[in-house]
C-alpha cells in the first residue's frame, strides 16, 4: 500500500474568493461605520451621551448616598479657551476633602467623557461681578460672547442629584481630591482631573478647578472665568462649527446663539426631556 501524503494550504483561487469576500464586507461596513460615528457628532447624539452619563451620576448618587452629578467643562487650553475641547466630568459631593459645604471633587476611578468635537453645551450664564462694569449675568449679547472668561463661565456648570435620585439646585464649587486651594503655598495635589493652574502647566490635572474665578499664585490676580455656581437643570446645545461660522461675521449672538433652544432634565427621571 502506498501512502498519499494531503497537502495543506488554500490554492490561489480559494485564497481570491477570500481576499474578495473580506475586500466586499470592509466595503459594506465603512458606510455603516460612517453613519455610526456621524450620529454621535449630531445633536441627537450627543443628547444620548448626555443621558446616558445623567443615568450613571443618579445611579453613584443612590450608591454613595451623597450628592452627585456631571460637571461640563472645556479642557484648560489658553492657546484656544474658546474652542477648546468640551468634557463631561463626573463630581461628587464631598466635605471632607474639600472642607466646604458646597465642595465637590471627580469621582473616583471615571475618567472625563469628551464631547464630540462639532457640539458644545453651554448654560448661557455667567457670574455678573466677573466683567467690568457689572453684568446682567446672561448671556446675550455679542460683546459678552466675545468675551473670553464669559465663555468659559458660560460653559462650565453643573447637573447634581440627591442621594434618592431627584434633580436638585446645589450651590457647587470644585476642588481637587486633596482639597488644595489654588492658595496654597506648599501643597500641591496630583489630582489629575482637577487642579489649580500652576499644576496644570505641568500636566498634572485637565481642568481648571474653581477658586473664585481667579488664580492667586502669582505676583497678580488672573482672571479664569470659573467659580462656585448653583446647578442647572438645563442647557443648549449648539453645533460649532455654526457657532465659529457666526463668529466669522461677528454676530455669534444674533446669528446663532439667539436662536437655539434650551433642553431642559426631567427632575424625578433624570433624563432629558425632548421639545415638541
């Protein structure tokens, strides 16, 4: 009897119908794909990143049995305050750390989501005694919006829930997880959300946390834009690149921002509640 030893292996024409096949199903799903990634960078889309992110805060609330909410915030970027990127961060009340009744840090081991890059939230807001001469403390103007610490304020704010789930107003003010004021002349916190800003230059921290709207630990006093603030229960959504677009002509206000709408959360639900 002799053996016949099989021989391994695809021939050249099995290997074609292969490469073909994947070839045809990478075609297909790159459509697919794009679609996909294009609905998170709509309005509709990042309204369910928003959702889903308030169901996670009600739900650390409940677990922690203390306050809790997001926070959203632009990354410290003074190269483009304006149009830098925009962040939803997870806060959570706590006086011990910071030592204030009103002080809130990041939430342990949740990392910042970024918002796509072509929407932006903001509250419309900002704290009146933040511009010279006083403000009205709403945005609505094309002066307030070119201003830069106005923006900033008016895109910082927060969304806080009570240990049993329900929305609540709550006067919020950030710090770092060590509960170091920006102040503090010899002790620095490795806080890598939150930190003052000296710390942030030397990449330890991504936001900017609020010390009365200003950073102290120079020869001067910095205006930053951000401070202690009640939370909201809503906001605007705009789209920036229609936002820059206005810019370009100088009417962001009367071109754009005038006309967009408020979402507002449904305070028992926790969820966004949809205009008609």
């Amino acid at each position: 009897m002799i053996n016949e030893k099989r021989q391994s292996g695809v021939t050249l024409t099995e290997m074609t119908i292969v490469i073909s096949i994947a070839a045809l199903m990478i075609a297909l799903a790159v459509p697919t794909t794009n679609m996909l990634l294009n609905s998170f960078e709509s309005e509709s889309g990042a309204k369910s990143i928003i959702n889903a992110a308030l169901a996670s805060a009600r739900a650390i609330a409940a677990k922690e049995q203390r306050y809790a909410g997001i926070r959203f915030q632009k990354i410290y970027d003074p190269d483009n305050p304006i149009h830098s990127s925009q962040y939803i961060v997870f806060i959570i009340y706590d006086y011990d750390k910071t030592g204030l009744e009103n002080g809130f840090r990041a939430a342990d081991g949740i990392q910042p989501i970024k918002l796509p890059d072509s929407i932006a939230v903001t509250d419309m807001l900002y704290e009146p005694n933040n511009v010279t001469p006083r403000g009205d403390g709403y945005l609505n103007s094309e002066t307030e919006i070119k201003n830069t610490q106005l923006i900033t304020d008016a895109t910082t704010f927060s969304i806080v829930f009570s240990p049993s789930g329900k929305l609540i107003s709550h006067e919020v003010r950030i710090r770092n997880r060590d509960g170091y004021t920006a102040t503090s002349s010899s002790n620095y916190s490795n806080d890598d959300i939150f930190n003052r800003i000296s710390q942030i230059q030397a990449g330890i921290g991504m936001f900017l946390q609020d010390d009365y709207y200003a950073d102290y630990t120079g020869s001067s006093v910095t205006n930053l834009g951000i401070g202690p603030e009640f939370s909201r229960n809503y906001f605007y959504i705009y789209e920036t690149k229609k936002y820059k677009d206005a810019c370009s002509i100088n009417s962001p206000w009367t071109g754009y921002l005038s006309k967009i709408k408020p979402v507002y959360i449904n305070p028992y639900t926790g969820t966004i509640i949809n205009q008609k």
